[in-house]
C-alpha cells in the first residue's frame, strides 16, 4: 500500500517543477495516452456487463476522444451493436438473439452487409436493419456508474503513471 502526506507531494511537484518544460509535456502526454486506453478498456468491460453483450463487441463500437491534461473529460461515441454480432440465429417465425429474445418476421440476409432485417410493411420492401443495445446510450443514462470507473482509474493510476513516464525520459546516468 501507497502511503504519502502533503509534504511528499510538496516535494514532488517542486521536483517536477524544475524538470525541463519538454519532458514534462511529454510525460503527461504519454500517461494520458496511456489512461485514455485504459479508460477505453474499463468502460467497455463495464457497459457489456451491463447491456450483456460480448466485451469485444462493445470495444469495436467505442471510440473515445482524446484526453487533455486542461479538462479531464472522455468522451465517448459508440455506435448501436448490430444483432448479428449478438448472435442472432434464424428460426421459423423470425430471429432470435440470445438475451435479448425473439423478433418476430424478421430475417438475416446479406444486403449491404450481413444482418438482421424486417421489412416495413406487406410489401417486399422498403427494409430496416434491426440493432442491439447502444453503449454511449447506457452511458448518458447512468453516467455515476462509469464516472465511478474513471474517478477508480485515475485516482489509483495516473501519479503513478506520470513518475514512470518522467523516469523513462531521463536521461541514465
């Protein structure tokens, strides 16, 4: 266990301070790359958990922006998973997808793209492809649990990622 009062972070950050500007940006930049990646990983393991779909279905529709070392904030765009990754089998009154149930008339063809459709009407077309869960949606709806996450992520890894980073810079002696 970690362990350090207000004075070692006093030494710390007047030891930081008199590093070269160029190191230190670098540093910071690296281990909020590395963060961003983290936080990527995190969110998705928990919005899968939570929507029941495969971790690295999840991963695929997440792109997160860029982490800033003014603002603190990630943002997230996901795109809807598609029920054919879910899963989705072809039965004879429609398709099913396992956790989530059946859809009645619907059917998997391959259009543009191989996935899940029901047509709008009696006619043969027009027809809409069906999707699964959003995982930014979950996320709007119920940000305390991922803000959760990421306060977890940064309070336990970034002091120490940026030390390791400013170690790696400078130079051995």
């Amino acid at each position: 266990m970690f362990q350090a009062d207000a004075s070692d972070f006093l030494r710390l950050s007047r030891a930081i301070a008199k590093l070269p500007h160029e190191i230190r940006a670098k540093a910071a930049n690296r281990a909020l790359r590395r963060i961003e990646a983290m936080a990527k990983t995190r969110v998705a393991r928990r919005s899968a958990e939570r929507i029941k779909a495969p971790v690295g279905k999840v991963k695929q529709r997440i792109g997160s922006g860029r982490l800033s070392a003014d603002a603190l904030e990630f943002k997230v765009r996901s795109e809807w998973l598609r029920l054919i990754d879910l899963g989705a089998r072809q039965t004879a009154q429609g398709v099913t997808v396992r956790g989530r149930g059946s859809y009645r008339s619907a059917f998997i063809a391959s259009m543009r793209s191989r996935g899940v459709f029901m047509r709008e009407g009696k006619a043969r077309g027009p027809v809409n492809e069906l999707f699964g869960p959003n995982p930014a949606n979950d996320m709007n709806n119920h940000p305390d649990v991922f803000a959760a996450v990421l306060e977890d992520l940064i309070a336990s890894h970034l002091l120490p990622r940026v030390l390791h980073e400013i170690e790696y810079l400078l130079p051995s002696r």
